[in-house]
C-alpha cells in the first residue's frame, strides 16, 4: 500500500512491539459508494484524525477485482467497539 495512502487512512508503517489488535476489538470504518458503478465499500481507519474520519478528505480509492481502481464516495462513518472482559 502507498505510504499516502496509508496517512490518509490514519495508519503508520508496523514497527518491533507494535500493540496487536484485542480479539474483540471492532475498528472504526468509513462507507463508500462509487457514483460511477454502484458498488459499496468499506476501509479501516487508524486514528481519529486522519483526514476521511475528520471529513477533510470524502473520497477514498479501491481496487476492483478487474485490477482497476474505483473511487468512493464517503457515505457513512462507524466508531470502533470494544468488547470488556468481565
């Protein structure tokens, strides 16, 4: 994935003693839905600031089967859940 990409998604490069994802845990999401195709997708987001979760950006790329890329337009956003332990 282009570093760009990865910024604009929230995320950094994995570093050695990253913190591993709780089994429970639900990331937070941003829906898409391409005007040219009718097609929805969805993309994880790693932080709150990153520019498709503040609405700075309202767009994201994916990559169709055929291998061509296809643009989304943001649609709807989703907070990530935790399950507790009891």
């Amino acid at each position: 994935m282009p570093i760009g990409r990865l910024a604009l998604i929230g995320w950094a490069a994995v570093t050695v003693g990253a913190v591993l994802l709780q089994q429970q845990f639900r990331p937070r999401r941003i829906y898409g839905l391409s005007p040219t195709t009718g097609r929805r997708a969805r993309i994880r987001v790693g932080t709150t600031t990153c520019d498709l979760w503040t609405g700075v950006a309202n767009t994201f790329t994916v990559e169709l089967d055929t291998g061509t890329p296809d643009t989304m337009n943001v649609i709807g956003r989703t907070q990530e859940r935790r399950r507790l332990a009891h």
